[in-house]
C-alpha cells in the first residue's frame, strides 16, 4: 500500500445516497479535504441483506475507494457498519475505518422518560454491534425499536414527501410509549427529518449521528497527521452504480454541496 498523504482523499461509502447526510457534515467541518463518494444504489438496501452478503459489499467498496487512494474510509451505512466493520479493520490493517451506529448512548443521557425509540433498518437492528451497544442501558431504559421498512427505496428514489404515511406508522408505537428521543438509525433517515418534525411532539428530540461521526474523523486525521492543510480546489467525486444521478445531483444542492462531478459506474 503507498504511503498516505494529507493530499489524499476521505472515501466514504453507502448503500446509496444515505450517507451523503454524513458526508455533508465533514464537507462544512473540514472544507480542505478532497471527498470521494461511492454510492452502491443498485445493492440498496443492505438492511434486508444477510450478514455475509453485507460484508462481501462492504470488502467490494472498500477495494473501489483504495484503488482511488483515500487515506481514510467513513462507513456512511449504519447497516455496513453495525455487520461488517470489524471484518474490514483486520482485513485492512493499514487503513482507518470510521463508523457510524444509532447514538443510544447520548439518547440516554438526554432522556428524562428513559423510554428511547430507534427506527432503523432490520440488519442493524439484528445486529451483534447494536445489541452490544444497547444492552448496557436495557436495565435503566425502554428502547422502542421499529423497522424503516420501505424508508430508503423511497428516498434513493427521491419520493422524500411519499414517506409521511409510512413514518406516520412508525413513530405510532414510540410516541404511544412517551418516548422522548427518537433516535435515527440509518444515514437515509436523517433526508426525513422535516417531514419526521412535522409528526411528533415538540418534547421529543430527534438524534442522529452524523455530527459526530465528523468530529471523529477529524480526530483520527489529526492523530495519523493526515488533515489537509491547504485548501482543496478540484471537484469532490461521488459515484452511483444506480440509476439515480439526478437524485444525487438534487441531495448534493439540497445540502448545500458544491464544486463537484457525479458519474454513474459500475462497481
């Protein structure tokens, strides 16, 4: 493997066009950094894939963004990252994986009802991680768990609006059992939050992961002496092996993206 430079760029892969929530904040945090995107639409969702099937993605990604040269690697998925990023660390030693799992632990800390909901896809749900991440509070917390089910095909579609009534559904149980932090599981969530504000109450405080997933990766940066010192002038590169450019290319304005290319490829 070549050594690593801070000219080199982040990579980060999806199962779509979820993770661009997590790329958005490292964009506005590290504005230096040269940022390669690699959308899998055409293997989304991983949620209803089978553990191995989401590893062999997962491996397939990875080797993509180390053939491009990124210096570090966002798991922007919290499906790949709650089945398959330990697999990925031992796998490639030399290289830095950060993740991205539901925030139950600042969930907990901020719930006055200690009754938490998680929407979140069944392969993070199902998860070892999430189990492990979650069974720490289960003695002092309520934790309503439901499955997004149908919330990411209609988001890489761009049918954002067309979620209401499914989500209407799934906050019912939460809602029925006063929860007062709704944490969302899954990086496509995070597209619905206007529409998710608009059906719960104004207590309940919707927690995602993206934020700090950005702060970390500044960190490690820091640590491996790799942050980009100097401004970064060319195009950021995102790749969709889906059908789905246009959808892309409206997310990348919606969030406020700018100076980049989009390509449609097969990988």
């Amino acid at each position: 493997m070549k050594k690593q430079s801070t000219t080199n760029p982040i990579g980060f892969f999806d199962s779509g066009l979820g993770g661009l929530t997590v790329l958005s904040e490292i964009y506005h945090l590290l504005p230096n950094e040269h940022l390669i995107y690699l959308a899998d639409s055409k293997n989304a969702p991983y949620g209803k894939k089978s553990n191995q099937e989401i590893i062999a993605l997962s491996i397939k990604n990875t080797e993509k963004l180390l053939a491009l040269n990124c210096k570090i690697i966002v798991v922007a998925c919290n499906t790949a990252t709650t089945n398959a990023i330990k697999i990925l660390r031992a796998t490639y030693p030399n290289i830095s994986f950060i993740g991205i799992e539901p925030a139950i632990k600042p969930a907990t800390l901020t719930s006055t009802t200690k009754k938490i909901g998680v929407l979140a896809t069944k392969g993070t749900l199902s998860s070892e991680l999430f189990a492990i991440t979650s069974e720490k509070y289960r003695n002092t917390h309520t934790f309503v768990e439901v499955e997004g089910n149908g919330l990411v095909e209609l988001v890489e579609a761009g049918k954002i609006n067309e979620t209401e009534e499914l989500l209407r559904q799934y906050l019912k149980p939460m809602l029925r059992q006063n929860v007062d932090n709704i944490v969302l599981g899954c990086t496509h969530y995070p597209m619905l939050i206007p529409i998710i504000k608009k059906l719960i109450p104004p207590n309940v405080t919707i927690i995602e992961s993206g934020g700090a997933v950005a702060k970390q990766t500044k960190n490690i940066l820091t640590q491996l002496h790799l942050l980009a010192t100097q401004p970064y002038t060319e195009k950021h590169q995102f790749f969709t092996n889906g059908n789905n450019k246009k959808v892309l290319e409206k997310f990348l304005k919606t969030l406020l993206i700018n100076d980049y290319s989009v390509q449609q490829l097969d990988f």
